[in-house]
C-alpha cells in the first residue's frame, strides 16, 4: 500500500468506521424493534431469537474466511463487496413479508458484514504504520463501539414508533451508499504479501459446528429432544473433527497451537462470556420493557440509556487502562461489575423497582465498557507480529459466538418458563434462571482476568510465540541458503 497523506488516513479510518457504525448499530437497534416483530409477524420467542441468531451465526462462520480472502485477493475489492451485499441484505430485511424471509435476509446482511469489520481492521492496520497513529486509530475504531450502543437504543426506539420497524434496516442504505462512493475515491487497494491458503474442510466444519449447536440450543424447549439431540450430535461430531483434521494442515483456517498460550486461550473465553452475558441481557431487557411493563420502542430505548452512556463512558477508559497497567485492571472490574449486575436481577428483583432496575443496568454498561479492550490486546499478546491478525480474528469470532450462545441459551431458557397466555405474569419468574447464566458469564470473565494475565500466562504465551515463529524462520533461512 502506498503511503498516504495525513488527510487521507484519516479520510480512510472515517470510512472504516462507518462500515462499523452500521454494522454495530444494526445489533442494537434490532433489539428494541424485537416485540413489534413479534406482533407484526406473529413470532414465537424462538423466532426472535433466530432474528439475531441468524445474523450473528453467519458472521462468527465466516469472519475468518473473509479476512483471509481479503488478504489474498485485495481488501479493497471483498470491503467494496461487503458493503453492496449487506446493504441489499438490508432492503431485503425491510420488504420482509414473513418471519423466516426475514431472517433469510438477515443472513445475507451477515454475509456482507462479515467482509466489513475483519478487512476494516486490515486497512486501517496497514494504513496507519506508526505505532502511536496506530493505536489511536484503533482507539476511534473502538469507540464507534460505544456510539452504537449508546445511539442504537434512542435511535431504534425512535423510528419504530415514528414510522415501523421496517425504517430500521433503512438507516443502512444511505450509509451504505456513502461508504462505498468514498471507498471507490479514497481507499487505496492492498493484499498480504504471503496470503493463507482456503481451508474449505475447516471452514464447512466451523460453519456445521456453530450451526448445529445453535439450532439444538434454541429448538430444544418447543421441538423437544427428538429434534435436538441429532444437531447436538452433529455439532459433536464436527468439533472432533475440527481437532482433528485442522493440526495436519499446514495452514488451518484455526491454528490450534494458538490456545496453548494463556491469555490467547482465556481472552477466547473472556469474548465468549462477556458477549453472551450482552446478547442474553438485550434480549432480556427489550422483551421485559416492552412486553412486561408496557413501555412503547422509544420509552424502552431511553431505558437503556443507563446500560449505553457507560459503556460509551468506560470504553476510552478501559483502553488506556490496557495500554498503561495492562489489561487485568479493566477485566477484572468488568468481571466485577456484570456479575454484580446479574445478581441485582436474579436474586434481589432489580426490576421491581426504577432505581434498582437503573442500577443494574448501569453496572452492566460499566462492565461492558471495560472488557471490550482488553480481549483483542490479550488475545495478541506476546503473539509473533505475523500471525497477530489471524488471532485477533478469532477473538472477534469469539465475540459473535458469544453473542450467538447468550440469544441461543437465555431464550431457550426463557422460552421454557413463559406461559405464553400468561407473559406478563410468567416473565419475572422465567427470566431468572437467564440472570444466573449471565451472573455466571460475569464470574468467568472476572475469574479469568486474574488468572490469565499474569507472568506464568505470559510465559505461556512466549512460548507459544517461539513455536509459532519457528517454521517462519526454517522458512526464511531455506529460502536464504
């Protein structure tokens, strides 16, 4: 990649983010939008579920794969590509008829986000070489994080009772149609000088995997275990055969030595944990405000302005945190402050009253807001500067997993307590199996940032590292001799 002017980086990262924005923004607003849905479509909880599932599934299967196909055949071309796919993926959702055409469209919006956000990374990585400008694009990157959660929930709750839920997938058109024009202008096109090779194997297994879990997890209260447990199985069976088959491979798509390194491996977990507890708490609250109190999109919205300003607030904070102390400060705190969160709702009924439900949810946005820095910076950490990107993919991978498991698994759970002739009177009952699971979720992130950050982990991860670079250094020195 050429060098760029000062004006041009930044016009490049302000096109990067925008992809961003639209791609976090959908998340959130789509979780207010959930009870029109159920109305207009006439959806069970699990079909709401497979409203967000549907999405976040396809983007933790193929997350990887576009970043690699980025590298290989330009960046340029798959974030150009990404962004016409997602944007007609949003039409789509926006004309949806039915249920399960919505949630069609939502995976083809899926399949154009997951060329967004990995390459997004990519460019700006290769466009800010120094250092210092590096880790301040980064910064800005992350902090479009925290306008999208602060903004989705006014947003979202806004247009819906204005115009409908169907305006919530018009935002990303215009958008869309800006990020493109300019990408066109502005953004240079670049490849790896040494792109990894397709692993198609690993990939169908990683797409079975994710696929046959989340069905099984989700269908099980109304299908029963006839229909679940063949899924399970499946998703057994592929995660065997991911151990198995991607060792002997000499580039897989997921390079299993990576988890011998500690942090790696509890920055994995961290993503998982932190993200599930968000998936289950929106699909939680939105239901509760809406469903259970009776509050309209937009009165829900402000409701989570408590969970949203801190997570924006905590976010910058979390970072520098990292960059001066390291990052078991920030899990630590972030781990502290979910599993307070969880505990307020599922043993002291924080929704019975206005100033405990704003508590909770503003101990959950402050827990939120910490942990998303430091799973990417341990995840990378003491990792050989060539595989860097490929581990900071999987921890994104991580994340929408995450979030894939907590709808999954907290719906399910959900699903089964609720008498649907009742909703109301069943809700608070029903749901406080799901505050355990994400008081659970909290506990693991706050036990694994103690545990994975200190100098036995980075040992760890050194020796990782060392084992990593070897091959590369045979490599060279052949090629040399």
């Amino acid at each position: 990649m050429p060098e760029l002017s000062p004006r041009r980086r930044l016009l490049v990262l302000a096109i990067c983010c925008m992809s961003l924005l639209i791609v976090s923004l959908d998340v959130t607003v789509l979780n207010v939008a959930l009870p029109s849905m159920q109305s207009d479509l006439h959806a069970s909880t699990s079909g709401l579920q497979w409203t967000i599932d549907a999405y976040t599934l396809v983007l933790a299967s193929l997350l990887m794969l576009a970043g690699s196909t980025a590298d290989r055949i330009g960046r340029k071309k798959v974030f150009l590509s990404g962004l016409v796919v997602f944007a007609a993926g949003s039409l789509l959702c926006s004309l949806a008829p039915s249920l399960n055409l919505l949630i069609a469209a939502r995976m083809i919006q899926a399949v154009g986000g997951s060329m967004l956000n990995p390459v997004a990374m990519s460019i700006i990585t290769n466009t800010f070489t120094d250092p210092r400008e590096r880790a301040r694009a980064i910064g800005v990157w992350g902090a479009v994080v925290g306008i999208s959660m602060a903004a989705g929930p006014l947003l979202g709750g806004l247009l819906v009772e204005s115009v409908g839920w169907r305006s919530i997938f018009w935002l990303n058109l215009p958008v869309g149609l800006v990020a493109l024009l300019a990408t066109l202008r502005f953004v240079p096109e670049s490849r790896a000088p040494k792109a990894r090779r397709p692993d198609p194997v690993g990939q169908l297994l990683v797409i079975a995997l994710f696929g046959s879990l989340t069905y099984a997890i989700i269908e099980a209260p109304e299908a029963g275990a006839a229909t679940s447990v063949p899924f399970a199985a499946v998703a057994l069976a592929s995660l065997l055969g991911l151990l198995w088959y991607e060792p002997r491979r000499d580039e897989p798509l997921i390079d299993l030595r990576f988890f011998r390194s500690v942090p790696f491996s509890g920055a994995t977990v961290v993503a998982i944990s932190a993200f599930a507890a968000l998936g289950g708490f929106l699909f939680l609250s939105t239901l509760y405000l809406q469903n259970v109190r009776g509050l309209d999109a937009l009165h829900a919205g402000l409701w989570m302005l408590p969970m949203a300003v801190p997570t924006f607030l905590c976010a910058p904070v979390s970072g520098r945190l990292v960059g001066n102390r390291g990052p078991r400060l920030p899990l630590l705190i972030a781990g502290l402050a979910i599993t307070t969160s969880g505990v307020l709702f599922a043993a002291f009924d924080a929704e019975s009253s206005d100033a405990t439900l704003f508590l909770g949810y503003a101990l959950f946005g402050v827990g939120f807001g910490f942990v998303n820095a430091p799973i990417t910076n341990t995840a990378v950490s003491g990792m050989p500067r060539s595989q860097a990107g490929v581990a900071a993919a999987v921890a994104s991978t991580s994340r929408q997993l995450g979030q894939t498991l907590g709808v999954a698994v907290i719906g399910a759970v959900l699903a089964a307590g609720v008498n649907a002739s009742s909703y109301r009177d069943t809700f608070a009952s029903a749901a406080v199996p799901g505050w355990w699971i994400l008081t659970g979720c909290g506990a693991v992130v706050l036990v694994l940032g103690a545990l994975t950050t200190g100098p036995w982990a980075r040992r760890t991860a050194e020796r990782t590292a060392q084992r990593l670079e070897a091959p590369d250094v045979r490599e060279a020195a052949g090629v040399s001799a």
